[in-house]
C-alpha cells in the first residue's frame, strides 16, 4: 500500500452554521457526478444526516471524519480509505470554520481537519444582509489561521446583479477569489424538525429533487473549472489508507467474555458457529433507523461476520439465521406507533437478546429496546422507559466502559457523541454501559447478558477491537 496518497480535494466551510455550507457542498458533489468524475463524499464531525444527501448526490457511501470521535491520527486515513479510486472528494465542514469540541480549541473544528487533510477551503458566505462588509470577514477567516488555506469564496443568497456587483468590489481586496455566487432558490430548502435535516430515507423523492436543485444552482453559479483546479493543488498526504481487515489484524484479540443464558443450537450443535464460517450480524435499518458509521459495517465484516440489513418498520422477522444484532441510532419518535405495531419483530428481537446473543444498541437502538416509547409498546429488552423531552442534549462525550460487555471490557475508554430530544428512566441499568468522564460525572447505558444499550454514538475505527469482540461473542453464544 502506498505510504503518498494524493487525491484532490476540497473543504467547503462557513463564518457560521446555517451559511449554506450544505447546499453548496451537495450541489458540487452532484455537478461534479453528473460530469462523470467520481466523487468522495464526506463530513466533518459526528454528523450522520448530511452524509445521506452526499450519497445521494454521488452514488457512493457518504462517510464522517471526526478528529474527535476517532483520534486526529485517523483522519487522513479514513479519508483516503474512502476516496480510494476517486478524481475528487468534497469535505463538508460542520458549524463556523474554526467551531470545534467545547473547551478543546480547535479540536474537531473544520479547520482542524483542512489541516489534517492539507486540503484547501472554500468559504460559502451568506451575504443576504451586507455588502462591503463581506471583505472584512473574508479577510478575517482568511488570515486567523496562517495554516488554513482559503484558497476561494462562495457568496450564497444573493439578491440581485447589483448586489452581486457591490459584493464583488469588496472582496477585490481580500486577495481571495470569487469561485461561485448564488441566488436565493426555495425548492433548494431541505425540511428539517426536532434533530435538524430529515434524512434521505425518510424522503427519497423529495431528497432526490432537493439534490437536482442544489446541483443545478452550483452549475449555473460556480466555476467548476475554477474549484477543480483548486482541488488539484492539494498535495499528497504522508498516510496510508486505512483498512478494516488490516487494522483488526494489527488489533491484540481481546479475551473472551463469560457465557450468560442459554445458547442456542448452531451447526456444530454445541452452541458454537462452525470453525471458519461467517457468522450473521443484523444491522436495523430503514426510515426509523438511519444512523450508522459505514466503517461499522466493514469491521463487522473483516471479523467474520456476514452483515445484513433489515427494516423494523416493515420486516417481521429477524433475517434467518441472524446471531447478533446492531440497532444504530434514527428517529423511532417518529416512527413509534409503527414499529409498536410490528409486535412479530418485537418478540423476536426480545427472544434473541434473551438468549444471550449479541446486541448493540445506540440512541434510537436504546429507546427501541425500553418497555415502552411515549406510550407505545417497545421491545421490552430493557426495564426503562422512553419519551420525548423538550430540552436537547447535544455534544461529544469522553466515556469509559464500567461494565465487561459485548463490545469492551471494563475500563475501556472511548470517546462518544450524544444527539438526542429523548429521556430514558431510569437512564442507567445495574450495570451501567459507560461512565461518562465530561462534561459532568454519570454513568449511563444498560449491560445486561448480550445486551450493550447506551445514548452514546461511538465510532468503532477509534477501537476496532470492539467489532472483533462482538463477532466472537456471536459465534460463542
């Protein structure tokens, strides 16, 4: 594998979050699709929705980086793992340019990974509400990091030719160039409730015209040729591409845990897969469950298992043969009075955590396994209950493992995102599933048999010993 990668790139970021860095990434991805380029989606932090609309746009896997989540080291790695075979990747950042983890300076800013990625930026600018201002705050995004290159600008909700003119004398001397300036289009708005965008799946043909009209805008306001050349000045990162199958086997195995509860009969009839054959992972998915990291996927199949998706909302049935279950996170408020309405699939998935297999549940996995959700009838897996609240929790998380669980050890620590308007009570079972280090002390989450059940989003390129630990656990129980 080579140790230089070089694949031109760009990091579309924003003075602040709702500028239009969406619109604009999306938009190039698809004009840059449609002219036959292949392009590599991606986003900075634990985002999970935007990567939908990119993978939309580009036919590929839409794919985080998050220099918090998983370690700076790892950026540049997943990136290229990603990109690999691509002409181009579009990074799109999260809030303002230099806003990253609380309290840990840039850490996980966009700016931050720009400088990971040696990729330059360019900055999308609402210039709805100023004119010759607009060259201050270029110049001042500009030059605030000498590390950062913005290396262009995007001028979004433009009102007129006129103010196009004004904003275009301005930034004459800024010493950035104007790489795209658009107008202000309805049809480009993307609806959005409790937790920001709806996801793609839950709108597909909504989605699909969204990304039609971001495309469209991005084609007759921006210099393609402009950012193409932009992106091809990026120079070779000094990393290899990261690898599911090669990390796990750099990866010290874990020893294996205590059996709990009875196992069921499997090809070798002792309770065990046969030596060598892939063992069935079952991964929710669907409208109500959109949440996941595609590198998840991957470990869970480099270590030997045969992953297959579901949908709870229409599937009765776990897939055939299934001996571990991962429920990611999504909307199941949403979606409650249907997935209580598919009590088959609740009774398998409360028999199959009941024998002791594996099952990872984060956020809308967790609530899903409660008694109830707002009422409604869940799982029944765990002895809590769910609803809806008014206030959101939102931020990163450093945690550690206080329980011995199907996917670390106790004393393990990682590092999670909670993003969530929902309360789980009790929020912490006998065995707690982590406890959280900061903002404030806690533990949090549920381990009970199989069962690992928690609010927090991790991301297992950080620890991939975690997908080996859950696939021998399903061959074992």
């Amino acid at each position: 594998m080579s140790s230089s990668m070089s694949v031109p790139r760009l990091v579309i970021a924003a003075p602040s979050s709702g500028s239009g860095k969406t619109t604009v990434a999306t938009g190039l991805m698809a004009a840059f699709a449609a002219r036959g380029l292949a392009v590599s989606p991606h986003k900075v932090g634990p985002d999970y929705i935007d990567p939908g609309y990119h993978a939309l746009a580009t036919g590929r896997v839409g794919r985080n980086l998050d220099a918090y989540l998983c370690g700076a080291e790892l950026v540049g790695p997943l990136f290229l793992h990603g990109a690999r075979g691509c002409d181009l990747a579009v990074v799109e950042g999260v809030m303002g340019m230099f806003d990253g983890a609380a309290g840990e300076g840039e850490l996980a800013s966009t700016a931050h990974v720009a400088k990971l990625l040696r990729a330059p930026v360019v900055l999308v600018v609402d210039a709805s509400s100023q004119s010759r201002s607009v060259a201050a705050l270029v110049h001042g995004f500009a030059s605030w990091d000498p590390e950062v290159r913005v290396g262009g600008v995007i001028l979004n909700k433009v009102a007129s030719d006129r103010h196009e003119e004004l904003l275009r004398d301005a930034l004459d001397s800024a010493g950035v160039p104007v790489l795209g300036v658009l107008r202000r289009v309805a049809q480009v708005d993307t609806p959005s409730r409790h937790l920001g965008l709806v996801p793609v799946a839950e709108r597909r043909a909504e989605a699909v015209e969204a990304v039609s009209a971001m495309a469209a805008q991005v084609l007759e306001g921006c210099d393609l040729e402009g950012l193409l050349a932009l992106a091809r000045g990026a120079g070779a990162l000094s990393c290899a591409a990261w690898d599911a199958a090669e990390v796990l086997g750099a990866t010290a195995p874990r020893p294996p845990l205590r059996l709990e509860g009875p196992r069921p009969q499997t090809p070798d009839g002792l309770g065990n897969a046969a030596p060598g054959s892939p063992v069935r992972v079952a991964i929710a998915g669907g409208p109500a469950f959109t949440f996941s990291y595609a590198e998840h996927a991957e470990l869970l199949t480099a270590a030997g298992a045969e992953v297959v998706p579901f949908d709870p909302l229409c599937d009765e049935q776990l897939p055939d043969g299934t001996r571990g279950l991962v429920i990611g996170g999504g909307f199941p408020e949403v979606y409650a009075a249907e997935l209580s309405a598919n009590e088959s699939l609740r009774k398998a998935v409360t028999a199959l955590a009941e024998s002791g297999a594996p099952v990872a549940a984060e956020c809308a996995g967790l609530l899903y396994l409660c008694r109830e959700l707002d009422g409604q009838p869940m799982c029944g897996v765990l002895d809590a209950s769910a609803r809806m609240s008014e206030g959101l929790t939102l931020g990163y998380r450093d945690a550690v493992a206080v329980s011995d669980s199907v996917l670390a050890a106790a004393g393990t620590r990682m590092r999670g995102h909670e993003f969530h308007r929902t309360v789980v009570e009790p929020g912490a079972g006998a065995a707690p599933a982590w406890g959280v280090r900061a903002p404030a002390r806690r533990v949090e989450g549920f381990v009970q048999q199989g069962v690992h059940a928690s609010y927090l989003h991790t991301h297992w390129a950080s620890e991939p010993g975690v997908a080996r630990r859950f696939v021998e656990r399903c061959r074992t129980s």
